[in-house]
C-alpha cells in the first residue's frame, strides 16, 4: 500500500517570479530523502511526495520557510504570476498575492490555470491559460478559455474589462464556483466556456 502523500508546493507570489532561496530547497531535499523524485510542473510548483503519517508537520515547516503548500490534481493551481518587474504597486503584487490566496487549491472538476501579468505587455503569457488577469493601469480585465494544447492553440477571450480591485476577487471566484456547479465530471474550463458561452458567463461573472 503506497504511504506516501504527493503535494504541490512553491514560492508565493513575489517580485521577481518563481525563486526558491537556498535554504527551501535543502529543506525540500531533506524532506524527501535522497532517493526521491521532485517534479517540476509546467506551473511553477514543485511536486513531491511525503509519508503520509508526517504529512502535516512536514507541510507546517514547508510553510515556516515562506513556501506555499497545496494539494495535486483537480484543483485551481496557484497563480502562475509575472515578474512585476514595474514594482510592486504599479504591478499590483498586493492584489495578485490576495487573489492566490483566494483561489488556489480549490477543487473543481478538472485543473485550472489562472495567469496574472502586471501589465498589458503580459509577459507571462496569461491569454494562454483557463483564466487571465491583465492589469491595465489602475483597472483590470479578465479573459478565459485560454488553451496552449495541442495544435489548435486557443488564445483567451475577454470576458470583462475595466474591473476595479475591490471586484476582482469576487468575479473570479464567482467564475470558478459557476464552473464548479455547471460541468461536467472532467469537464475542461475552456470546453466549459463553449458549451456555456461567453455571453452567459459575462452575465454571471457581472
Ligand atoms: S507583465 Fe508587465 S509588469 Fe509583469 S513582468 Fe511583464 S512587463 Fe513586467
């Protein structure tokens, strides 16, 4: 019987994107012994696996060195973030770390990427994930349905534009809540925009 939990962990959302210190990867290392495996997601989260039994303390030192722990599989990944390379709060980490915090590791009926870019020189390629937060200036849109599988790449569709900060948190967890309740078992968020359409999900998400 296998003991053994697989978690998900990384960085928070900073300046400067996904960086490990030092001393998060000995602790990583060290957690999951020398014959173990550590996956680099193509998400910016490590996954690792831990023995069962230890799982909690071993997660509550994770978090004690400042790195994020979230659950595998069919859950919203952590914001896959940019650089905020114009600062700070021209690039709105403050709201994109609330947002994280927000939507990360919710369970829904198949995974979900949400990008956040600083900027509208979207850096980070938000348009090509399930969900995407473009700052623009003082306000920010919203696209979805983003797909870089296969060879039909999809680029996102706006779904909402000029939304204050105060609303953003709201609107995207009213989408995912919507998608939560209205899929299909496996249903792909970007299939799931299809067969609802873009207008209705406006009307809720608005
Ligand atoms: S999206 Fe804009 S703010 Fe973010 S790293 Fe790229 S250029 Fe900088």
């Amino acid at each position: 019987m296998d003991n053994t939990l697989k978690i998900a962990i990384s960085p928070p959302v900073q300046l400067g994107g996904t960086l490990f210190t030092p001393e998060q990867l000995m602790k990583i290392g060290s957690v999951v012994g020398s014959d173990s495996k550590i996956e680099m997601t193509g998400f910016g989260q490590l996954y690792i696996e831990i023995p069962f039994e230890e799982a909690e303390l071993i997660e509550e030192q994770l978090r004690s060195i400042g790195l994020k722990v979230y659950p595998v599989g069919f859950v919203t990944k952590g914001l896959i973030a940019c650089h905020f390379c114009k600062g700070a709060e021209e690039a709105g980490l403050e709201i994109a770390q609330t947002l994280n915090q927000a939507i990360a590791g919710i369970a829904i009926p198949a995974p979900i990427k949400v990008g956040y870019a600083g900027c509208a020189l979207g850096t980070s390629e938000p348009l090509l994930k399930d969900i995407a937060v473009v700052k623009m200036k003082n306000t920010f849109d919203i696209y979805v349905g983003g797909n870089p599988k296969g060879v039909k790449v999809t680029l996102g569709s706006k779904l909402l534009s000029g939304l204050t900060e105060d609303r953003l948190v709201p609107v995207i967890t009213t989408v995912l809540e919507f998608y939560k309740a209205n899929a299909k078992p496996k249903e792909k968020f970007n299939k799931f925009v299809e067969r609802i359409s873009l207008e209705q999900l406006r009307q809720v998400a608005a």
